[in-house]
DNA sequence: GTTGCCGGGTG
DNA sequence: CACCCGGCAAC
C-alpha cells in the first residue's frame, strides 16, 4: 500500500574479510565490493545468520534468511524488530551451496563494470541474462539490476572496499521455478512485481507482498573464487537443477516435518502459476520457501479444508502486526482466500 | 502441542 | 464498530 523504504542497516560485513584478500588478486572483490548491499534488517538475530554466513575458507557458504517483512521495511511493517522477532525465520544455516550458485555468483561478480572492463565479452550481462525462466535454471540479469541503493558505505577508499568487502549480496527469487538472481533487492522486487505479480514496474505503490518472494544470499567472494579454483568452468547456460537444499528455509510447517512441501505463491495472483493438481497449489505464499517438489503432499494443508492457516503461518507469530486484521482478531483469514 | 476461528467480551 | 481473547475442535 506504500513504497518500500530504503532498507536501512549495514550490508556488508567484514567478517568476511580475508585476510589475503585473495580476491583482489583476481580483481574480482571489487565488483561485490563496490555493491552496496540493499542493507540489512535492522535487527538480526543474533546475527547468526548474516554474519556468519561469509565464512572464509569454505568453498562457499551463504547466509540465507528468507526475508522478513521487517527487514524489507515496508512503511506499514514494523520498525526493525527485535532480534527474538526474526528468529522464525532466519535461517542461519549456512549449508554449502553448490557449484553453480558459486558460478553465478562470480559471474555476477565478473559482470561488475569495475572489474569487467577489460574482460572478455563472452559473459557481458547481456549473455548471463534470461527473461524466460519457467524451468528453473539459474540466471542471471544484472541489465536489470541498476537499481541498487546509492546508500555506499562511508568514505572508504576504494581499495579499502576492495579489500574489505569480500561477501556479496544477492537476491535469489524464490517464486516457484524461477530461481532468478539480481544483486539488489529494489532489482529483485521489480522483477518479482513485473514478472510475477503482473504489477507495472514502474509503480511505486506496493504492498510489499513481492518481497516475500525473495531471499537474501551472502556470499563470500573470497571462499568463492577460492572454491571455483577447482572448479572446471561452468557454461552460464549449464543445466544443473537450482537445487540448493542448503539455502532453503523450510515454511514453518515443513520445519518440524522435513519434506512437507514448501508453498507456491497465492493462485489469486497469479492464476497462471496455479498448477492445477499440485499438491500445493493452494498453499498460501509463503515467504519463508521456495517452490516445491511437485510430489510432496502437505498434509497440514488438507486437514483443514475451510481455508486454515493463513497469515499466523506466513508470517509466524513474531510478525503479528502484519496479518490480515481478521486473523490478528483470530477470526477467519481474509487475506489468502481460496 | 498446534492451528484456525467461533463466540463473546471490551472500549 | 474495531479490537481482543478464551476456548474449542481439528489436526
């Protein structure tokens, strides 16, 4: 109902930082250096998350936090929250992710025009990027990444970012089989309002709902470059599946029950998305998970026929604030109807 | 124990 | 009327 603010909070964190910076060697830290991250939530629990999501000498570890609605900041949301608010739903597992992120990542890196000026024009963004992402691969689009947030950090020189911003901020979107990967959030949330959400880019207005439909990935472009090392060099077109089991956050229902199916985005959006048979068609959109296996039942989702579950279950209780009045007053939810 | 929400209370 | 919550049934 309201333009997203600017997401405030640091974004890069040095504790990442290696301490060779080893990726200056490879001219590559500027590219993810000089991105100022779309910021970070204001209060991260015990940033578990973030924080260690960089870790050096991993071949590549991210910190994933399905994005909290506080965190993206949306006027009608609520202040930073506190950290025991974000703790549903960060996830601070930093659970290896697998080649082809690490691909992608350090070919958004290498896109970086500060680092690509001399590089070959085989991976200009034009190549990396694909508007039609229906299967899932993984692409890339930094020509419509340019939104990113002029909030740079403070006065550093140059070289100093280089040196100490080795971890890199993107933004995976999580609506099912796109998989879609910009380096700004502001990027990301255009490309979920337009392509997703059928909403005019260029409308301001938003409701914030497209930023459920996104995450947050740390990547650590030292622990990047150094695992790519061994790496044999991955085709942007290459189809290895968007699987990274490491980098999802399980819906709040499948926590407890490990290979429940994560929901797909509300059908009354997107009727094009609503697969019809699909066990988990009629889930309600969830932030907190990526598209899911069209095998998996969900078992929670069928016991209660009338409609159950709702904004209690989207947003968890940490995020009350945020649900449908109906549901905070525990009445029915009048906001994922059938 | 969790969930959705009816029914009823308060202001 | 908006707002809240006890308590219940389904799970």
């Amino acid at each position: 109902s309201s333009p997203n603010p600017p997401r405030s909070g640091g974004s890069l964190l040095p504790a990442a930082v290696s301490p060779a910076g080893s990726v200056g060697t490879r001219g590559l830290a500027g590219g993810a250096a000089v991105v100022p991250g779309p910021g970070q939530p204001g209060g991260h629990a015990a940033g578990a998350g973030r924080g260690a999501g960089a870790v050096p000498g991993a071949a590549l570890c991210c910190a994933v936090h399905p994005r909290a609605p506080a965190q993206v900041g949306t006027p009608a949301r609520p202040p930073p929250s506190p950290p025991s608010a974000l703790s549903g739903r960060k996830l601070s597992g930093k659970a290896g992710i697998d080649e082809v992120m690490a691909a992608a990542v350090l070919t958004s890196l290498s896109a970086s025009p500060l680092v690509l000026g001399h590089m070959p024009a085989t991976h200009g963004p034009g190549n990396c990027s694909s508007s039609s992402n229906t299967s899932g691969d993984w692409s890339w689009d930094p020509s419509s990444d340019r939104s990113t947030p002029s909030t740079p950090s403070p006065p550093s020189p140059p070289d100093a970012s280089l040196l100490q911003n080795s971890t890199k901020v993107m933004f995976k979107c999580l609506w099912k089989s796109c998989g879609k990967v910009l380096s700004s959030s502001s990027g990301m949330q255009k490309h979920i309002r337009t392509v997703h959400l059928g909403r005019k880019a260029d409308l301001e207005q938003s409701d914030g709902e497209e930023d459920f439909y996104y995450t947050e990935l740390d990547v650590d472009v030292d622990a990047l470059t150094d695992g790519l090392s061994s790496l044999t060099p991955v085709s942007p077109t290459s189809s290895v599946p968007p699987a990274f089991p490491g980098l999802r956050l399980p819906p709040r229902h499948c926590r407890s029950r490990p290979g429940l199916c994560p929901p797909v985005p509300p059908p009354h959006h997107h009727p094009s998305h609503a697969v019809p048979g699909e066990p988990c068609r009629r889930t309600p959109p969830s932030p907190l998970s990526p598209a899911c296996p069209p095998v998996v039942t969900c078992p929670l989702y069928r016991r209660r026929p009338r409609g159950a579950k709702k904004c209690r279950k989207v947003y968890g209780m940490e995020h009350r604030e945020m649900w449908c009045t109906a549901c905070r007053w525990k009445k029915a939810c009048q906001r994922f109807l059938d």
